[in-house]
C-alpha cells in the first residue's frame, strides 16, 4: 500500500513474525504506525518468543548524558572512561549478547541524542565499549497523527528495516480473545468494527484504538466486580476510554443487546 513514507505497511501477524526474524537475525527494526495498535507489544511479545531479555527505553524523557554515559572523574591518568547506565550493560568477553533493546518513542527523541543512539545501532557500542545487545526495536507515531513526531535521521534510519504496522481487526479479534477482553466489548466491535481503530482527528481528546478498548475492557471487569451494571455508568465508564461518540454508539447497542439478543 502507497504511503506518504514510502514503506510496507504490515498487518500485527506480520508485524510478530518480522520481529522475530530481526530479533534472532541480530538486526534492527524500526516499526511505525498510530497509537494505540500495538507496536511496543508486538516487540515485547517477539524478544520473549525469541527468549531474549528485554530492556525497555523511552526516548522522548533521555537527554544525551543519559543514554552516552556520564564521565569518570576517578579516571587514572590523562585519560577520561566513561560510566555507562546501568540499562546499557557491558558484554563481558566470550559471552554472546542475550538483550534486545526497545527504543520506544523514537520520533520524539531529542536530536543530541542521535549520535550515541547511531553508535548503538551500528556497532553494539557506546563510547567505544560493547555493550550487551543483540538487536534494537525502534517505535514510533505517524507525523499525520500529531503526536509531537520529529522528522529522523536518515542515519538511523539507515540502520534498519523499517515498516508501518496497519491495523487488522481479525488478527486484533484473535489476540483480544486470547487476552480475555470484556465479551461486551468484542460483541459491539463484531458489530460495530468501523469503531475499532478510529480516524485520525486533529482535535480528539479522545478516540478508539486496539489500546483504549482494552482498557476499557479491564474497567468493565472491574465494575463487574463492583457490581455495577447500570448502564448510564458504563457508558460514562467507555467514553472516557474510546470518546463520546463510539461510547454513546455502544450504549445503543447494549441497550439493544440486552433486549433482543436472549431471544
């Protein structure tokens, strides 16, 4: 499918089995898409299934320090080392690195933390010093989106496949299944899937995604352990997850579902 990026968009079946094709190829994915449809998931779900160890780093709260090391002031000598973080751990000699790193939010990241990131992704290294990582996992938003996205550099981009997750409601179904989402919630999108992944809205505080329903999925379970099954709450309950509109939409539904559907 054409973009305005100019990459493959892969459906979330795919989107596992390259990951996991990179992840045991010691290669770098880069993998975007809008928010909510599992792309920091899918990455977490392929280094576990790929039994690879997992370190998780947020891009958009790093400064440069952070990710390149800070230096040893108790250095001997002429010669300053530098101290990496503790998230970056060193590859002893012999071992074979057992870590994947998943950079989330790399369209938000601050420029001075190119380089040390393009020292990373290109030899394993920081400051010169191998570090115990076997592959990176890069996530990022769509620009149409505006989520804050910054341009890339083609540096980094250089240094991966990279690919657009697309959202498929029938590999969703299936997964939502196997996580046990609220039935109420899987029977309204069986009818209503339009609703499932909404547009892209410049001024939506609020809008459905794979992510907003399952969490409106767990308040459900949650009121229905607290017993509250009146409807007007439950729909005040959805809203605040997936907006107003698809929320007024599923109470229709309900109320319809509650009347018809034993019959």
């Amino acid at each position: 499918m054409t973009n305005a990026l100019n990459l493959p968009e892969i459906d979330q079946e795919q989107a596992l089995h390259l990951s996991k094709f990179f992840i045991r190829s010691h290669q770098n994915l880069f993998l975007f898409g809008r928010r909510g449809v599992g792309k920091t998931h899918i990455a977490m779900q392929a280094a576990e299934a790929c039994k690879y160890k997992l370190n998780y780093i947020n891009l958009s709260v790093i400064e440069r320090p952070d990710l390149a090391g800070y230096p040893d002031m108790q250095s001997e000598g002429d010669v300053i080392t530098f101290k990496s973080p503790s998230f970056l751990p060193a590859l002893e000699d012999g071992v074979k690195p057992d870590r994947i790193i998943l950079f989330d939010e790399v369209d938000k990241a601050p420029p001075e933390i190119t380089a040390p990131l393009l020292e990373i992704l290109q030899f394993g290294c920081i400051n010169g010093k191998r570090i115990n990582v076997a592959g990176c996992i890069l996530t990022g938003n769509l620009v149409s989106e505006n989520a804050y996205s910054n341009l890339i550099s083609s540096a980094l981009l250089d240094r991966g496949a990279k690919y657009i997750l697309a959202f498929n409601f029938e590999k969703w179904v299936d997964w939502a299944k196997a996580h046990e989402v609220h039935d109420l919630i899987l029977g309204f999108l069986r009818s209503n899937p339009e609703y499932a992944c909404g547009k892209l809205e410049d001024s939506c505080y609020a809008s459905p995604s794979p992510r907003s329903w399952t969490l409106a999925s767990e308040a459900l379970i949650k009121a229905r352990e607290f017993k509250i099954l009146d409807i007007e709450t439950v729909t005040q309950v959805i809203s605040g997850f997936v907006g107003n509109e698809a929320g007024i939409k599923f109470k229709v539904w309900y109320e319809h579902y509650r009347k018809f559907e034993p019959y």
